[in-house]
C-alpha cells in the first residue's frame, strides 16, 4: 500500500467468473450500471490501455487523460499520448497523481507488479473471449470494499 501522498496505481476492470474481459475486441455483456462505475472511478484520472483497448473504445473519454501503450511506431490519434511501452507510459504521467490501468489483458499483467490496488467488476457470467485478466494471488491483496450491483459485484483490493 503507498504511503501518504504516494502515487496509486490502480487497475479498473470487469471479469467474467472465467476471467473473460473481452471477445474480439468487445465486451461481452452490457452492463450501464458498470459503465458508471467505470467512469466514476476513472474521471479527472490518467489512464493507460494499449491500443487494442483504444481502438475498442474508439475515442479518448471525456474528463481524463488517455495513455495508448503500443508498439506500432506510426500509429498516434488525436487526443490522446502515445507510449511504446508500459514503462514508457508510466513515465509520461504525473507521478504525484493516481494512474489508471484500463487494459487490456497485456496491459493488465504486465501492470499487475506496479499495482498497488485493484477496482474489479466481478461479472456473475460465465462467457466465451479471448482476453483474460489475469490470476492474482489473493494473499497479496485484502479486498476492502465489496457492493453488489445489477449481476454483478464491485470488489475494491489494495496490496497487502
């Protein structure tokens, strides 16, 4: 957990009970109330995602600061910042100030050591896809705070 004044960095995601969090390029399952969720804990945040992830959502989202890690070096959009790697995304963001990691499955483990706290939509489905987040190990985290919402659960951990 950091200190006071540290830097969080959070990862935002919703899972399928089989870890499912997207389908070719889709999430599989359309839940307003977890869009929301999402926009309530990202708003006035940076957030990283790669570019797949991006190019899912399509646009930069209003209200935060959009980092795309990707390997394509031509590849920029307006609106947002580009980063060939994770680290090079990290360094680009104010490090007084909590940064989001949106996904996808890539980014999420390549993210999971830098983590210092998880907000995890636990969908109550069990769905096809082809991205995954990744297993965690629980006895490194404490779950914090749990609510349930419309088929689904918002679970909020913080590195123990």
């Amino acid at each position: 957990m950091p200190s006071e004044g540290e830097r969080r960095v959070v990862a935002v995601a919703a899972y399928a009970r089989n870890r499912v969090i997207g389908d070719h390029g889709r999430i599989p399952w359309h839940i307003p109330e977890d869009f929301a969720h999402f926009k309530r804990e990202t708003m006035g945040l940076t957030m990283v995602m790669g570019r797949l992830t991006y190019d899912s959502i399509g646009r930069p989202l209003p209200g935060r600061r959009t980092i795309v890690v990707t390997r394509n070096p031509d590849w920029s959009v307006g609106g947002v910042e580009v980063a060939h790697s994770l680290e090079a995304a990290v360094s680009l963001a104010d490090p007084s100030a909590d940064l989001v990691v949106a996904g996808g499955a890539q980014v999420y483990a390549e993210a999971m050591p830098l983590l210092t706290h998880q907000v995890l939509t636990e969908v109550d489905l069990d769905v096809p896809g082809d991205a995954f987040y990744p297993a965690f190990d629980r006895s490194a985290w404490r779950e914090t705070r749990r609510e349930a919402g419309p088929g689904c659960s918002w679970v909020w951990w913080e590195r123990a």
